[in-house]
C-alpha cells in the first residue's frame, strides 16, 4: 500500500519542532526515508547506538512520523507513515 504524499504536524510548543530538528533526527528521518529497515541496520548505517536511534524512532512514533512493524522474530522494521511532512509551531 503506498504511503500518502504528505502529512503535516504541529507543535504546541516550539522548543519541540527545535528538538525534532536536531542532526541526528533529521540523519535518521533521511536513512528512513532512502531505504526503510530495521532499527538495529538504521543504527548501523548511521554508526549510533542502537538504543539511542530506537529512542528517537520512538519518539517519531508518537508524532506519527513512522510506524513500527514488529515481527515474531524480534525485529522492528521502520517506514515513514508519508512521503514529505509539515511542521509547524506557534509562537505566541
């Protein structure tokens, strides 16, 4: 099934979307994106820990950004729920 062209997210507070930003996110966003795989390959790949790119997948997983498929073996294969996203925060 393919994904949707686009999704968008907004930030309540913008220190969030700030922290979303950050290098390894945006590296780990780009690894998603080029080629889906589990997380312990996407941490390889990206030569980080593993349980700290499993913690940042995580926390895409709350927003939305990726979806998790658990399989019976153990592993967790990573995809990004669209192809693009939007994010947006308000500063008020």
């Amino acid at each position: 099934m393919p994904i949707p062209e686009s999704s968008s997210i907004s930030f309540e507070d913008p220190e969030d979307l700030l922290d979303l930003l950050r290098n390894d996110n945006l590296a780990l966003f780009r690894a998603i994106k080029e080629r889906p795989d589990t997380v312990t390959a996407l941490a390889a790949r990206l030569q980080r820990e593993r349980d700290a790119v499993q913690r940042d997948i995580l926390h895409f997983e709350r927003l939305g950004i990726v979806k998790i498929k658990r399989h019976r073996t153990g592993a967790e294969h990573v995809q990004l729920t669209a192809s693009k996203f939007r994010l947006e925060a308000d500063i008020v």
